[in-house]
C-alpha cells in the first residue's frame, strides 16, 4: 500500500504507520526509496516516517 501511497507524497510529508507492519518497514527502510523513519514510543509500534526525496 505504501508504495501507491509514496510518488503522491511530497518531500518533507510524514507518513505514520500502526503497528509497524513488516511491507510498510520494508518498504520505507529500503534506502533507494528515499525516506528515513523512526520507531515511536508507543504501544503497538508505530512508525512516523519522513520523505526526504
């Protein structure tokens, strides 16, 4: 899903993922995709993810 999601998405747009599922971490962790993110502190494993290309 995050794939169709990503080319609409501009540089410098957050996308926030619950329960840091395992295709949406592929996805964005892959370098050639452009986006860095991080694990957030809350129960269940929510990633916020930045584009930054």
């Amino acid at each position: 899903m995050i794939g169709i999601v990503a080319p609409q998405l501009r540089v410098g747009g957050y996308v926030m993922n619950d329960n840091a599922e395992p295709d949406y971490l592929d996805f964005i962790r892959d370098p050639k995709n452009g986006f860095v993110s991080m694990t957030l502190p809350l129960k269940g494993g929510t990633e916020l993810s930045l584009k930054l290309r």
